[in-house]
C-alpha cells in the first residue's frame, strides 16, 4: 500500500483560521484612523492643561482676580475666540498672550480653529467658572472617539 504525502483537510483548515485571527488583530492595532484621534485627544489634554495652567498664572498673580478685558470668567461654558471670529465667545487671548503663554494651544482639528495673534483666534475650546465653588473649567467639545476631555481646578 502506497502513502500519500500532504496536508488533511483539518490541518490545512486551522491553519487558515490562524491567518484570519493574526490578520484582524494586526488591522485593529493598527488601525490609522483611531491611533491618530488617539493622537489628537492626547494633544487637546495637553492643550487645556496649558490655558487652565495660563489662567490660574493669572489668577495667582493678581490675588485672585482673573484681569482681561473682556471681564470675569463666564459662568456657563463659552467658547475662546476674538470678538470678530465668533461674537458669542469669550475673548481670553489678550489676557493669556504674551505674559502666559506665547502661543495660545488650539484645537487640532475643529472646525475654523486657529491662532494667528490676540486679534484673530478661535481656540475650541470652552471655558467655565462655577458661580458658588469658583472652580474653572476648560473643555474640548470637538473630542474625537466618543472621549470627554474637560479639566477643572
């Protein structure tokens, strides 16, 4: 009787499953789309730290009294931009740069987000201060991956 060389059906069945397995896990941890949103909420964290950090420099150096023209903190959450930029926004640039910081950080990919000078800028990024505790806060709306990025001190 003759013996046949090569590979039974189960063999060559596992084998191709262990493919399948190895490929799906490498397109998952290598997915580009998601390690840059990853990358990109980790630069929005970083960013409301610096401006939570500039605005309590401020604070701290003036007893407590946050000085900007624009006048104290908003109670509930408005976003950072110029007057001319977004009407609606609360006009911090001029009271951060160029004491606090010399380039205020903005939003990697919100839309129309931008720093040019303390005259044309749009953060996108909101800042608060609580009424009863005074607490500030400082938030990213445009969060990527279902993330809430917000600090507060």
């Amino acid at each position: 009787m003759k013996q046949r060389r090569g590979f039974t059906l189960i063999e060559i069945l596992i084998v191709i499953g262990l493919i399948a397995v190895l490929a799906g896990v490498l397109i998952v941890a290598l997915n580009p789309a998601r390690q840059f949103a990853q990358a990109r909420n980790a630069q929005r964290w970083n960013n409301i730290d610096t401006i939570l950090g500039a605005v309590i420099s401020n604070l701290t150096d003036n007893r407590g009294t946050f000085t900007c023209a624009a006048g104290t903190l908003p109670a509930t959450a408005k976003i950072m931009a110029d007057a001319t930029s977004l009407p609606a926004g609360y006009n911090i640039g001029p009271c951060l740069s160029p004491t606090y910081a010399v380039s205020v950080p903005y939003d990697p990919s919100a839309t129309g987000a931008h720093w040019t000078s303390t005259t044309d800028y749009n953060l996108g990024y909101n800042i608060a201060q609580d009424a009863t505790s005074g607490r500030i806060t400082v938030a990213a709306p445009s969060a990527e991956l279902g993330v809430t990025i917000t600090m507060t001190r």
